[in-house]
C-alpha cells in the first residue's frame, strides 16, 4: 500500500501536465474512483478554474472525506457515492470525466458500464479521461505491463490491462471518440475521449 501511494504522489505533476492541455477552460470535472482523494486535492488545487466533484464506492469515503478536509477548497467536493455498475449515477453536470487507474482493476463489463454512463453524462463536446497502462493491438507495450498483468489477474481473474483497440470498438457506439493519446511516465497513457453525440 505504501508503494502505491508513492507511485500516486510521483505520478501526479506529469498528470496535471498533460491535463492542461485538455480540461475545459472552465466547468465540472467528475472523477471517478478518488481512491484517496489525494489527486482531486492537487489537481483542484491547480486548476482552480474549474469544479473538481470526487466520487468512489461508500467503503473509501471516509479516506476521501479525511484528504479534503485537511486541505478544503472551494472548488473541491465529495465524495459523491458512485458504483459504474449501478443505474443510478451522480446527477451532477459535467463538462468533462477524469478517472485513473480503474480500468485494469474493474470487470470488463464494468468498463463498458463506466463508458456507457459517462456517455449519458457528459454533454456534446464533453471529454473523457483516463490514465492508466494499456495494449496497443493486443500486445503489451512494456515488459513491466505484462508482469503487472500477470499479477492482476493472479489476484483477481476479472483484472487486467485493457487493449486500446477493444476500448475504441466499444466506445464508438456510445459517441465516444478517441481524440488524443499521450504517452505518459512508467508506461502508461492518457486518454482523451471527445463526445461526438447523443445517444440514440
């Protein structure tokens, strides 16, 4: 645990770096698995312009409630009780959806649950983000990649690092499009996707 809480806090400046460049200028950012709250706390901190909303499952609450308390913002709220897989989401309007590392830890039906709400959510224009490590045509992109996704799916059969290509078919019929991909420290990518149209 305290390895990735050191992961979390080096991590964190080469993501605000990239964000950016492809945040809205102004609005609501949604994020989804807070974890900790720790990233919400540095990128609200920094990009005061915005309204940075924090979200999890009831069991990490207490610990995101905790981190925003100790350092309170204006422009930061939450957590907002969020299972992808439930109906019932935040009802909270947003210009944009940040998540990190939670596609490799959910189910793939999860995923696709999770772009199917943010689908819903996010209006014509809105952006989806997320960073995390992912395959490039079925393929692992590093050898450290493929250790971690042996590990994941040792402790857990429904984990595993996403194939880019499989995220991209299943986020086309959803309005979805991928509109940046930025290559990021330890492997990992961040992900831009522009939502095109409403559903249906």
């Amino acid at each position: 645990m305290t390895e990735c809480f050191s992961a979390a806090d080096r991590n964190k400046e080469p993501i605000r770096q990239a964000l950016a460049s492809l945040l809205p200028e102004q609005g609501n950012v949604l994020e989804i698995g807070s974890g900790t709250g720790k990233h919400a706390v540095y990128f609200a901190r920094h990009f005061q312009h915005l309204h940075w909303y924090t979200s999890d499952l009831r069991e990490n609450h207490s610990v995101i409630r905790s981190n925003l308390e100790q350092s309170p913002l204006d422009n930061l709220a939450g957590p907002l009780l969020l299972d992808v897989a439930q109906d019932q989401w935040p009802s909270v309007q947003v210009q944009a959806v940040y998540t990190a590392n939670t596609c490799h830890i959910m189910a793939w039906e999860e995923v696709r649950a999770m772009f199917r709400g943010v689908s819903y959510m996010l209006p014509h224009g809105g952006r989806f983000l997320i960073y995390g490590p992912f395959n490039l045509g079925g393929k692992f992109t590093s050898e450290s990649n493929r250790l971690f996704d042996a590990d994941l799916r040792n402790r857990a059969a429904h984990m595993g690092v996403r194939d880019l290509g499989e995220l991209e078919a299943m986020a086309a019929p959803l309005g979805l499009t991928l509109a940046t991909r930025k290559n990021m420290p330890a492997n990992n990518m961040l992900l831009c996707w522009n939502r095109s149209k409403q559903n249906g």
